[in-house]
C-alpha cells in the first residue's frame, strides 16, 4: 500500500531564504508526483507535477525533483517570501489506480 | 477556461441528515474526483467518475454515493452524516489521458452537529 510522508511537518524560516521541503513513498511504481499549495481553509493549488519519466520540473522560483528509485522528491523554494505562507501537500498517483494518495503536508511560515 | 467550481462554500448539518455537495469541472476535463480533507490531515480519496460511472473508490463506506452528469459535472451525496463526516470536501478534475494533473476546486466546509 503506497503511503506518502512528508517531512518536517512545520517549517519557520525568515524572508529571502531559499528552502527544501521533502516528500517520500513507499512504492515506486508511480505514474506521476503533483505538489500543491493550500492556504488555510482553501482548496488546493498545484504548483509542479513530474512525470515518471521525469527528474524534476522548474516554475519561477520553485523546483521540485523526482528520484523514483529511491521514492523522494523535493520543494526547491528559492528566496522565500511572506505571500510563500501556506501548507504544501505533496501527492503520487499510482500505475494502477486512480486516487492521488497525499502526505500530511509541511505547513510553512516566512516572516518578514 | 473555467476552472473547477464547488457549491455550496459552507454547510452545517445535524447528524443522521443526508447532504449533496456539487462541482462543476475545469472546461474540457471528462473526470472528476473526490476528496475528504480532515483537519490537519492531507486530503482522502473517495471515488471517481468517468463517463458517468464510478471509476475507483477509496476506503469509504456506501453511505457516500456520486453522480456524474453529461457535462462532467458532479455531485457527491453523503446519507446518514455522523460527526466524523466533518471536514473540507475538495474536488478535482482532469483528463482521462495524458499527465492526469489534477485542478482541484475551493472546497465545501461541512460541520455536522
């Protein structure tokens, strides 16, 4: 059964400074990996999806890696900002099956 | 493009009443999926639908039923709410095909009482 754990669970860091965010899943055998931002009480936003075939994928200042083999992934935020604020959900989807299958998030906080 | 829209934003209900929860799908997108979002935890799978017909459940009990419409659209009905039926119920759509990103939509905050 494909479990997704992310770590650290919070994250306090202050404005400008770049940060990792990690993700892990037990099974490999993955079609795709999506990260989302949620604000509080908001629904979901994606932020990057890699493909299996895929080692990582850039927008703007984010930049998420895909090591399958290893099952991990990171959340490459370059110069943090207050408005970077939220909880980021990191969620694989299977070969077979159709769910996305969520960790817990990391909720982070960037003061200025 | 439209993106993916939920109705109603918030809901109260007494347990042992029967809720339906609707979404309408980002413009072009032929599935939809369900999702139950506890406080502090990360969203749960409840079913999808594709062509008008279920297409993959997740742990979930029969008291949780869906339809999907022609339009894509789809409702998400819960019958007999229990307290722990309480959360934020998000749902997402997508293509069939290709990278199957998922656009989620808003959210319905329901509280059973």
């Amino acid at each position: 059964k494909q479990e997704v754990t992310q770590i650290p669970a919070a994250l306090s860091v202050p404005e400008g400074e770049n940060l990792v965010l990690n993700c892990s899943f037990t099974d490999s055998a993955i079609y795709n990996l999506q990260w989302f931002r949620q604000d509080p009480g908001k629904g979901l936003t994606s932020l990057l999806l890699i493909q299996s075939s895929q080692r990582e994928q850039t927008s703007g200042r984010l930049n998420a890696s895909l090591d399958k083999s290893s099952g991990r992934s990171t959340l490459y935020i370059a110069a943090s900002q207050p408005g970077d604020s939220a909880t980021y959900l990191c969620a694989v989807k299977n070969q077979a099956g159709t769910a996305l299958i969520f960790g817990k998030g990391t909720t982070l906080s960037v003061s200025s | 493009e439209t993106g993916v829209t939920q109705s109603p934003t918030h809901l109260i209900k007494t347990r042992g009443q029967q809720v339906t929860l609707r979404c309408s799908s980002q413009s072009g997108h032929n599935t939809v999926s369900w999702y139950q979002q506890a406080l502090g935890q990360g969203p749960q799978f409840i079913f999808q639908y594709y062509r008008e017909e279920e297409n993959g459940r997740g742990n979930f009990p029969p008291r949780f039923s869906g339809l999907q419409f022609p339009n894509y659209s789809s409702e998400l009905n819960v019958n007999a709410l229990e307290l722990d039926d309480s959360a934020l119920y998000l749902c997402a759509s997508s293509l069939r095909t290709g990278p199957y990103e998922q656009y989620f939509g808003p959210g319905t905050r329901l509280t059973v009482t």
